[in-house]
C-alpha cells in the first residue's frame, strides 16, 4: 500500500473525472515523450528546464509519457525543471511510481474509459463499471467508482445513486488516506446534491469533508462552505447559512472569491447582520469594485454603503454615497436601474425622518415607469408609510387593502404582514386601538411575527404598544421584553431604546417607578452611546420618542424621590435636545460657529464640483478619476475635522453628552447660591433645587397649569395687565421653592420657560439663565467670569 502523501499524488494523475476531465480528454501522444528524450539527448537537464520554464506542455502528462517508457531518469530531469511546488509533486510521485507498479486493472480499465469518452458513449462506461470491476477496495475500487459515478452524471440519471456511489469513492479513499480522492469524490457530490436541490444533502457532504480533510485545500473548503451557506439557507437556517458564507470569506484568496463571498454574506445575513457589520462588509464590496473599475457596480455598492451608513445613523455620509450613486444611475442607468436607486434613496430618507425627500424620490419611482407603479409592491409600501406618517388611518386601512388585494405572487407573505403592521401604526397614531387590534389580527392570520428578526420585531413593537394603549400593561411589558431581547440579540440599538421607553412607561403606569427608571436608563445609555461624537450637519435622533424616554425617566426619579438620578436624567436630555439643535442648525448657532469657524471653504466648493465631475463622468476611467479626487477632498475634510475636534475640545464638551456629576455642581456654590432645574415629566412639572448645602426635588404640579399661566402672561395685547399673570407664575412656581436667602440663582429651564423674562418673577435675585449645569460647569471651570 502506498504512503498516504504520495497517494494524493497518484490519484491526481490517475483519477477520471466524467465528464470533461482533462487528464482523460486524449491520451498522451507519443510525441511529447520523444521531444522530452531529444532536448535532453541534446542539452541534458538544463534544456529540459529551459523548455519546463517555456510553459505549453503539460507537466503531468509528460511525465506520465516518460513513465511509461522507462525513462525515470529523464522524468525527473523534467520534474525538477517545474516551479518549485510542482516539482516536489512530482518528484514524490516518481518515488512512489519507482516502488510501486499500477495495476493492470487499472491501467487496462482506463484505456477503455478513455476510450469511450472519446467517442462520448456514457452507457458503455456505466456498462464497463458494473459487476465486479467494483468489488475491488484498493485504488481501483475508487478510480472505478469516481469515473462511474460521473458516466451516470452525463447520462442524466437520479442524484441518489450518483450520490451514493461518491460517498462510495470517498469512504474508499478515507480509509487508505488518500485526501485527494476524497476531497474530488466529495467535491463531485456535493455539486450533484445541489444541482439537485438537495440542501440537506449538501450539507450532510460539507461536514463530511470537513471530518475527513481537515486540511482542506483553500480552494476546495472555500467552495464547499459556500455551498453549504446556500443550502442553509434553502433550509432556512439563517444564521448557520450566515456562519457558512462568513467562513467562506475568511478563506477567500482571489480577488473573485472575495467579492463573490461578500456578495453571499450580505445576501444571506441581510436580516441578521448588525449594522456595523454590514457597513464593514459593504465598504470592504465598494473597495473591491473600485479596484474593478466597473462604474455600474460601483454606483450600486456607493448606495447600498450610503444606505447601510443612514441606518447606522451617519446621515449626512450616508446621503452623500447615496446622492452619487442615484446620480450615476440619472446619467447612465436603465429604467429599472434607476427605479432601484431611486427606491433605496427613499427608504433612506424616511429612515432620517425626511419625509418630503422621500415623498420626492417615491414621485421619481413613479413616474420614470408609470405602468409599473401600481405593481410594484415596494414602492406602494413606501407610499403607504409616508401616508400612515401624516395622513388619516382609514385612507391607510383603504390603501393597504388595495395593496394586498394584488394578491401572490407579486405581493408576498411578508409584504402581507408589513402592510397590516402598518395599518396598525396608523390606527395607533390616531388613538385608534380597537382599528390597531383589527390590523394585528390580520398581519397575525399572515403570520405576522415569524420571519426575520426586524419583521419579529416590528410586530412585537406594535402589539405592545396597543396593549399599552388599551390598558393591558402586564400584556405590554412581557411583549415590550421579548422584542428588546431580540434588539439586542442582533445589536438593534435604535430599537432598544425605543423598547425602553415603552417600558419605563408601562412599569410606571403599573406604578412601580423603580422598575421604570431602570429601563429609562437603560435606554438613555444606549442613546449617549450614539451620541458620542461631534453632530453631524442633519440630525439623526428620533426626537418625539427620545423625549418620551427622558420624561419617564424624570417622572420616575421624581416618584422616587432621587435627587441624584432626576439630574443625571435632566442634565442628559438637555445635552442630547443641545447637540440636536447644532445638528439642525448646520452649524449656524454661535456654538456651531466656533466648532465650524475654521472651515476652509474652498474645501466645501472643491467637494462640490468633485460631486458634479463625477455626475457628469462617462465610462470607467472618467469614473475612477472623478472617484479619486472626490475621496481625495473628502479625506481632506475629514483631516480638517479632526484639527477642529483638537482645537476645539471646550466646545466639543458642550454638546457631547458628559455630563457633570451632581456632587460637583453642589461643591461649585457658595453660600447664597443656588441652582434650580425644571424638568418635564410625562404631565408634571418637576423641579430639582441644589444648594450648597441640601438638595430638594419639588413637584410644582401639573404641566396644564402652568401652561396655562403661561399663555395668559404672553399676550400681545398691551393694555393687559400682566400683574396677575405673573403673580400666578410667582405661586406656582416661586414659592414652592422656598428659596428664601438665595442672593445669586442659576435657573436651567425647561420648554417654554426659557422664553420668559426670568428677572419678573425674581426681582431681588441675581439671576442667571444657563441651558445645563453641565455647560455652566465647563464655562466656570475654564476660567470664565462667573455671571457671563
């Protein structure tokens, strides 16, 4: 029996692949090994590695042909010539071929396989290979069994028996330790069990492989995991196709197994990938298209990444990529093309809030193909949306209705269940829960809450909400839980978030504020965390909700009485609602001027024309050219900024989310100081008083009513008196305060009570207006003058 290394070597020469194999196309013509004998006759080794290094002969056929003749010495001569994998391989196997001889079985079976794959006649191989030819269990046992195996393949046949006579092979193989026969056995199989969509037994075969080789080729085990992610995902195993497909890109070499892989990676896990993940992914997709140079793909991978970038929050990146891709489609695309640009560009902008974009690029859709508007499920989705977002819920009931009376093919299972979702989110906007429990019924009979992750989570989110609604809190907080467990099990922090606040809510309408608080801190975290950089020039958080999440958190530490938790609350939101509004004002606040004041505007209009060059690029190279400098300003600006975050740390603090600790801000005041904080809850007012000395929380009643003191004092009426509006201001909201003996007062206001003249209501107080005691902090710790 022949070594186990030398094995892989023989059967690489003597194994017949049917059909197609190229060491089975013809025999090996006399010639080659006549011209072999006569260059080294006339020049020795040397000129035999010469002509090796020339290429144009087939290194294994030549040898085999020099083999045959007896000539061992002018084969290896030929061996060693080869590059110097090739010639080690060689030079292995004319060691074994020097102790061994091949059977002549095999070698008289082969000649008439040969023969009759030259004249095409698959039966009579199949014919040849029956009987006892298979009884052997030795290298002509599996040779046989390969080259019978694909006779039947050519024929046509059922999978099963081809399948079974591979497994035959390759068992054969693994017991003499010929890896090479296995992996080729397998290989075969595997490609035979998915041609005919057999997933169960592709991957039954991958694992196999994996058992019996561990050291798999990279090429083989690159191309069975991949094989395998497919019929994973055939099976509907989501996460063990993802698994597989990811495998298979770690392993990728090639430039063309890499794109291949990322593209089945992010096809695969386009329900299960985290964000960050996919934005990894898909920059690494748009690096291997550029380096391709195919303008088409490129556009595309630029608004997939732009896409991936609005979800992960990088708004204005992610519009950008999207903006230049859509643009290259306008220019260069087809119908379709462009309809799909389009398409993606409004999903991204509803993502960022920004209806009337969307509603811009969903018109677009529609009218580049008119006839096809009405069919296309995604684009009647969106149209849906944006209605359940401003519009009444019984035009959303009719047009959902509408959308799911297309009926299949067209409008699939999930698309069933979305549109009920959303006739749910539009009866629950409107208040309307008996409507809302109607929808999720009917999303229910789809088989709403099955499916992938986000379609499970959309649905749990709406069932609980309108269990809120109608008062089923205990309903509420175990459907609000176990879709916050799925957030967080695929990293949907934005999700999570908005799961907390429904929470908080829910444990403080069951009127346990401790639980409550713990979920609003929970979701504040996350929100920090997102928070964490300097803003970018259009906002990016959902502000309604996040002021929900706030609230719950000041009314629950208000119940409970801590002071300390009740400011760190307070002083969070006012950090977030500040970087908000230097987001919104595209650096046009005075803050923003002093982050931004440094902008090189050259800089902005060279982005520009980048911008326009490459809109108006044609062909590939106009394309890379007009990439290039665009990437080339963008890294410019980006350097720019990061200057500007050094230069600028102080003013950086004042919107990052850091905020003060209460202690701190205690320690800062002298006697006769205080500092006041009024903050929203979900319907009251509450108000935190620090002293040098003591902290107190007070409630100062309902919202209504101060409110309502409000509006009477802001009048334009000049011949109003507003003594007594300000006299009621003074008893609601001064005199709970007990504020007696206070000299200097830092009042950090909530809403509308920033817009008042803070000095009518403390006349004999040296007041002062700041927006968070964490800015206050940071102007007293630099040095600034106390009172400015």
């Amino acid at each position: 029996m022949c070594r186990p290394r030398v094995a892989v070597l023989v059967l690489a020469c003597l194994l017949l692949a049917w059909p197609g194999s190229r060491a089975g196309a013809e025999e090996v013509p006399e010639a080659t090994a006549e011209r072999l004998l006569r260059v080294h006759a006339e020049g020795g080794a040397p000129a035999l590695a010469r002509l090796a290094a020339q290429g144009g002969t087939e290194p294994w056929r030549a040898l085999e042909a020099l083999v045959q003749r007896g000539e061992l010495e002018v084969a290896r001569a030929w061996a060693v010539g080869q590059p110097a994998p090739l010639a080690a391989k060689l030079g292995s196997y004319l060691d074994w071929r020097e102790q061994h001889a091949i059977p002549p079985a095999l070698t008289e079976a082969d000649r008439a396989i040969r023969e009759l794959a030259r004249r095409g006649d698959a039966q009579g191989a199949v014919d040849l290979l029956a009987g006892d030819r298979l009884a052997d269990e030795g290298v002509l046992g599996i040779v046989l069994r390969v080259q019978r195996a694909g006779a039947m393949e050519r024929l046509g046949g059922p999978p099963q028996p081809i399948l079974e006579t591979y497994r035959q092979a390759a068992e054969l193989a693994g017991r003499h330790g010929w890896t090479a026969a296995v992996v080729q056995a397998l290989g075969a199989a595997m490609r035979v069990a998915r041609q005919a969509r057999r997933p169960d037994d592709v991957l039954e075969l991958g694992v196999a492989l994996q058992q019996a080789v561990p050291d798999l080729p990279q090429r083989d085990h690159w191309l069975a995991r991949r094989r395998m992610a497919d019929a994973a995902h055939a099976l509907g195993r989501t996460t063990a196709a993802v698994e597989h497909a990811s495998a298979a890109l770690d392993l990728a070499s090639q430039p063309h197994e890499l794109r291949d892989s990322l593209y089945q990676v992010l096809l695969l896990g386009h329900d299960v990938l985290s964000l960050d993940r996919r934005r990894e992914l898909q920059s690494r997709l748009l690096e291997v298209e550029t380096e391709r140079g195919d303008a088409r793909r490129i556009a595309a991978a630029q608004v997939r990444l732009g896409s991936s970038e609005v979800l992960a929050g990088r708004w204005t990146a992610g519009a950008a990529r999207i903006e230049e891709g859509v643009a290259w489609f306008d220019a260069n695309g087809s119908p379709g093309e462009r309809r799909g640009a389009h398409k993606n560009a409004a999903v991204a902008a509803l993502e960022m809030q920004d209806d009337e974009r969307a509603a811009g690029h969903v018109a677009l859709v529609r009218a580049i193909d008119p006839s096809a508007a009405d069919r296309d499920v995604d684009l009647l989705v969106m149209e849906i949306l944006l209605e359940a977002r401003t519009g009444e819920a019984e035009t959303v009931r009719r047009l959902v209705d509408r959308t799911v009376a297309l009926g299949p093919p067209r409008v699939k299972a999930d698309d069933v269940r979305l549109l009920h979702d959303l006739a749910a989110l539009a009866a629950s906007r409107a208040g309307d829960v008996e409507g809302a429990m109607r929808s999720l019924a009917a999303g229910e009979q789809a088989g709403a809450g099955v499916g992938a992750p986000r379609d499970q989570l959309r649905h749990l989110s709406l069932q609980a909400v309108v269990a809120l609604q109608s008062g089923r809190v205990a309903e509420a907080i175990e459907l609000a839980e176990r879709a916050r467990a799925l957030a967080r099990r695929h990293a949907l922090t934005r999700a999570s978030s908005l799961l907390d606040t429904w929470l908080a809510l829910a444990w403080l309408r069951r009127g346990e504020p401790q639980r409550a608080l713990e979920c609003a801190e929970r979701g504040i975290g996350l929100v920090l965390a997102r928070s964490a950089s300097l803003p970018e020039r259009r906002g990016w958080l959902y502000r309604a909700k996040e002021t929900h999440l706030f609230r719950a958190g000041i009314e629950a530490a208000a119940r409970l009485g801590d002071a300390e938790r009740f400011f760190h609350v307070a002083e969070s939101a006012r950090a977030v609602a500040l970087r908000q509004r230097l987001a919104e004002a595209d650096g046009q606040l005075p803050l923003g001027d002093a982050v931004h004041a440094e902008q090189d505007e050259a800089l902005r209009r060279a982005e520009a024309d980048a911008v326009r060059a490459l809109r108006a690029a044609e062909g590939v190279d106009a394309t890379r050219a007009a990439l290039t400098a665009l990437d080339a300003v963008r890294d410019q600006r980006e350097a720019l900024d990061e200057r500007l975050r050094l230069a600028h740390a102080a003013a950086g603090q004042l919107v990052a989310p850091r905020v003060v600790e209460l202690a701190a801000v205690r320690a800062s005041l002298a006697p006769g100081e205080a500092q006041v904080h009024v903050a929203h809850g979900l319907d009251r007012l509450h108000a935190l008083v620090i002293t040098p000395d003591r902290v107190r929380l007070v409630d100062l009643g309902p919202e209504a009513g101060v409110g309502a003191q409000l509006d009477a004092l802001v009048v334009e009426d000049a011949q109003v008196d507003p003594t007594p509006a300000v006299t009621a201001l003074v008893k609601a909201i001064v005199e709970p305060l007990h504020l007696q003996g206070t000299r200097r007062l830092t009042l950090v206001p909530a809403g509308r009570l920033a817009l008042l003249p803070i000095a009518l209501l403390w006349p004999d107080v040296d007041v002062r207006v700041v927006p968070s005691s964490t800015i206050a902090h940071l102007i007293a710790s630099r040095g600034e003058a106390r009172g400015s």
